[in-house]
C-alpha cells in the first residue's frame, strides 16, 4: 500500500514540480530547515533549562515564551517536509534513514507529552533558581538526544 501510495504521488504535478524546477526544491528545503532550527533552537533552549543552565529563569515562563515558537515553527516544518517526501516518494519511504528520523520525532514527541502531563505539574515547586527534578532532568537529556538524533538523520538523508 505505502508502495502504490508513493508512485501515486510521485506522478503527481506536484511532485513533478518539485523535481523539475531548479529552485523549488531548494527553496522549500530552505523553509524547512529554517523552522527545524526553530524549533530545534527553542526546544534546547527549554531542555539546557531543565538541566540545571540559567536556574533565575523562570521554568513555567520560559516555557510559555518558546512553546508557540516551537508550535509555530511545525507550520513551516510539517508542509516543506511533505512537499520535499513528494519529490522522491519511493526514496524516501524505501530509506531506513528516513524512518530512524520519523521514529526519533515520534519518540521526542512522546518524550514531550509524558513531560507536560507528568513532572510539568509541578513546575511550581522548581521553577526558579532551584534545580528541576531528576525526572525533569532526564526527559530534558531524552529530548536534546532526540533532537540531535533528528538533525543527524536529516543531514544523512541526503547521503544514504
């Protein structure tokens, strides 16, 4: 299914738009990694917080000034993604690479969910210049790990 799915889009005008035009493709990618280091900027931001850099900074209001930074950016993210897989559906769906990185977003993802709906309650108690929970601290390590392992999977995309 996911095979017919892929040569499906890639007959697409869309697709062949991507290909075919010097500047499409590029630009897009350009949008792309723009909102990646966004988001990628704005979720370390907040994880080197966790892990005990800049303790006068307020957890709770630190997070509320990156996390529609970090919603914003999939706004760019998310579609330049969608257009650059529709360039080469069938190389990028048949590339171990390619699914290492989506499992690594999934898992950061969890990793954040289980943060906010967890420790995140009792930010109150640790917000400043007081060092956040172990547990705080190893979703915040988790999330950098992730997040490096994304941009090393984006990186080797072009590669493998």
């Amino acid at each position: 299914m996911i095979s017919s799915l892929a040569a499906w889009l890639e007959a697409t005008p869309l697709s062949e738009a991507m290909r075919g035009s010097v500047w499409l493709y590029p630009s897009v990618e350009i949008v792309h990694i723009v909102g990646f280091a966004v988001l990628v900027g704005s979720i370390a931001m907040f994880d080197l917080r966790l892990l005990g850099c800049a303790k006068a900074l307020s957890v709770r209001a630190l997070a509320a000034h990156l996390l529609p930074w970090s919603l914003a950016s999939l706004l760019l993210i998310v579609p330049a993604g969608l257009l650059m897989l529709s360039a080469q559906p069938q190389d990028f769906l048949g590339n171990r690479t390619f699914w290492l990185k989506m499992g690594l977003i999934a898992a950061a993802g969890v990793n954040a969910a289980l943060f906010h709906v967890g420790v995140y309650r009792s930010a109150e108690e640790w917000d400043t210049r007081r060092s956040a929970p172990p547990l705080a601290r190893l979703h915040g390590f988790l999330s950098l790990c992730l997040w490096i392992g994304v941009i090393c999977c984006g990186r080797l995309l072009a590669y493998t």
